[in-house]
C-alpha cells in the first residue's frame, strides 16, 4: 500500500518506505487517544452514577476535575522515571496501575472511591500519554518523527467525538460500569503489547542528575519556545471549547446544535494535521510554520472582531475557530518535533514538562472563560487574541538566536 495511516513514500528520508508497521502505529496511535477517551467516555452516565452514589452533580463533575488534575500532576514523574528506568518497564507499570483503578472503578459503590480511583486511574493513564511521544523520538530520526506524529495526532482529535458516543452505547446495554470494565480490558491489552516490545538497548549511564536535566531544558531556547506555541494554540482550543456552550445557549440553540458544532472543527483539525504533513515534507516544516502562524493570527482576529459584535448566529466565531484548527492540526505535529527533537538525552521527561505546561496554561484560559461566562462571547474572542500573542512570543523566543548566528555568519 502506498498510504498507512497517510505517511506516503515520498515524506520518508532517501526514498524508503519509513520501516513502521501498521501495528506499530496502531499501538502507539491507541497510547496517545487512551488518556482522551478515558476523560470523556464516561461523560454520558453523569446522571446515572449521580443516581447510583446517591449524590448531586458537583460530586459527579468533580471526578472529571480530578482526573485532570491528576492529568497535569503526574506527567513529569512518568517523564522523570522513564528516562531513568527506561520507556518499556516504566510504561508498562503506568498501564498496570491504570488498569487496575479502571477496574476498582467498574465496581465502586461510594463517591470517595469513584474520586479516589479517578485520580489514581489520571496518574496512571499520563505514563502512555508522555512516553509514546518519548518512543517516537529515540526510535526514529528527526524528519520521521515528524511524520509519525503528524499522523498520530490528528487521530486524538476524534477522541472527543467518539469516546461518548462509545460511553453512550456501552451504558446502555450493558449499564455504566462496563465504561470502566472496557478501559479495563484496553488497558491489559496495551500492556500486553507493551511487554511484546524489544527491551530497551542497554544505555550508557546518564551523565546528567533529574537537576540538570530539568535546568537544561528551562534553558532552552528551541524547547522553551516551541512548548509555549504548542500550550498556547492548545490554550485557545480550550477557551473556545468551555466559551462555546454558554455563547450558543445565549443564541437560542439547543443541546442537540451545540453538540454537531464540534464537528466542523474536528474535520478541520483532521484536515490541517493532513495537508500540513504533506507539505512539510514538500516545504519543510519552517516554511510551513511560518504560514501557519499568520493563518493562526488572522483567523483570531477575525475571531475578535465578531466576538465583540452584536451576532445573533454562531457561523461568524465557527468559521474563522475552523481556520484555527485548521492551523493547530497542522502545527501541533511541527512544534512537538522540534520541541522534543531538541532533547534527546530526556525525551521523557521534556514530553512530560511539555505536557504539564501545556494542560496548566489551556486550564487557565479556559478558568478566565469561565470566570466570566456571563460575557462568553467577548471574553473567548479576548482569550483567543491573548494565546494567539504568546504564541508569536514562543515562535520568536523559539527562533531569535538561530536567526541571529545566521546573521552573523552571513556578515563574516
């Protein structure tokens, strides 16, 4: 076949056929969804086990703040410990302890064991979501790398659309613990295939301390830079998410709108994430950076402007937010690369660090948001303007001291 999972012979280096099977990608593509379609998944049985505890939805809604916080805490101790312990053996334990809070979870009968496990169940579903990134740096050169995550995460842009859609259909015919007994099962099962992995090359003994490393990586340019990118388009995806809900309420649309609005801007993720990956390989990824930024900041500003308009329909914010996943589906692959292409010597523990900044800085735009919901519209086009400034900020931070020794180089 010319095409597995959309990575063409003409992106791979030298003319070869990049050397990943389509298990391969399977396994690594199932890591990066797992930690999405554990968070939403359960989502559709709020009123079921809201009825089942015997509890109001505050207790209900704060499993799923827990587990996002158990999300943010835990992926730099994964990092911290697969770089230490290596990838195999630390991500199996992670998938392990997942497994088994999946389980606890299917048979809980109070709400303290339902929040208790949603945060054991958060640490341990980070330990995939940080470690398949890592994989992918030390298993493949620089310009691979980039076509496989090109090719993987557009895929965790369907999490969202199908994990309740599956959440729907298990409860219903099989009550809402077989939420959690599925989670079960396909957790056991990526532990399975993580032990059929080959162990990993016995490494020379790291010359650096957990300090160093860390400090190495504050005092990166490329990694620093790139990160912030990566959070702040990831910020905006957030604002317009927890925005979007109140703004179409306030217009007059219905749960059944609100939900098919998501679509649109799920395909235009898939289809940034597609085209970018074909043109990186035909531009290279500066050039198509660069072009992603300014289709990123105009459609913000178009954003801005109808926000702050007196709209009746949602199709003026909708569109141009498409252009902006259009954007982040095609730019997400590119800064990740970088970022962590940049740290070779601890690709765990910079995906960790960048996966932790990443989810704290969307949680604060989308906590503004919400902090003033009665003014959504206006506010997450503010929002969108605010990320859309520090993203330019990382591009330039990214990008300044290269294109000053550059110079330099020219004038000698």
């Amino acid at each position: 076949m010319r095409l597995i999972f959309g990575i063409t012979s003409t992106s791979i280096l030298n003319g070869r056929f990049m050397n990943i099977a389509k298990t391969q990608l399977f396994y690594l593509a199932a890591l990066s969804m797992l930690g999405f379609v554990a968070t939403d998944m359960y989502l559709p049985a709020f009123k079921t086990l809201e009825a089942h505890f015997a509890t109001g939805p505050e207790s209900i809604a704060l499993s799923l703040s827990i587990f996002l916080a158990g999300m943010a805490s835990g992926q730099l101790l994964w990092g911290l410990a697969s770089d230490k312990f290596g990838h195999r053996n630390t991500l199996a334990t992670g998938l392990v302890l997942f497994s088994l809070a999946s389980l606890g979870l299917g048979f809980s009968q109070e709400v303290w064991q339902l929040l208790t496990l949603r945060f054991i169940q958060a640490i341990g579903v980070c330990a995939p979501a940080v470690i398949w990134q890592a994989m992918v740096i030390k298993r493949y050169s620089s310009s691979v790398s980039q076509q496989v995550f090109a090719s993987i995460m557009p895929l965790v842009a369907l999490s969202p659309a199908i994990a309740p859609q599956l959440g729907v259909f298990l409860m219903s015919h099989f009550g809402w613990s077989s939420i959690f007994i599925f989670l079960t099962v396909v957790g056991a099962a990526l532990t399975w295939m993580t032990l059929a992995q080959p162990k990993d090359p016995a490494a020379e003994p790291k010359q650096t301390s957990i300090k160093q490393d860390i400090k190495g990586l504050f005092g990166s340019r490329v990694y620093l830079g790139n990160v912030l990118m990566f959070a702040m388009a990831s910020a905006c995806f957030f604002a317009y998410l927890t925005g979007m809900p109140e703004i179409m309420t306030s217009m007059g649309y219905d749960a059944k709108d609100i939900g098919l609005s998501f679509v649109p801007q799920t395909i235009a993720f898939m289809a940034g994430g597609y085209f970018g990956k074909r043109y990186v390989a035909k531009l290279g990824d500066s050039k198509v950076l660069k072009a992603l930024l300014a289709l990123f900041t105009v459609s913000s500003i178009v954003m801005f402007i109808a926000s702050q308009m007196n709209i009746s329909t949602i199709w003026p914010v909708l569109i141009p937010f498409c252009f902006i996943a259009v954007a982040n589906g095609a730019l997400y692959p590119i800064v990740v690369n970088r970022a962590l292409s940049s740290c070779k010597n601890s690709p765990a523990t910079a995906a960790g660090l960048q996966n932790s900044l990443q989810i704290c800085i969307s949680g604060l735009a989308s906590a503004l948001v919400a902090a003033f919901a009665s003014q959504a519209l206006p506010t997450t086009g503010f929002v969108a303007v605010l990320c859309t400034l520090g993203l330019l900020a990382g591009y330039l931070f990214s990008v300044s001291k290269v294109e000053v020794n550059t110079e330099l180089v020219e004038e000698a």
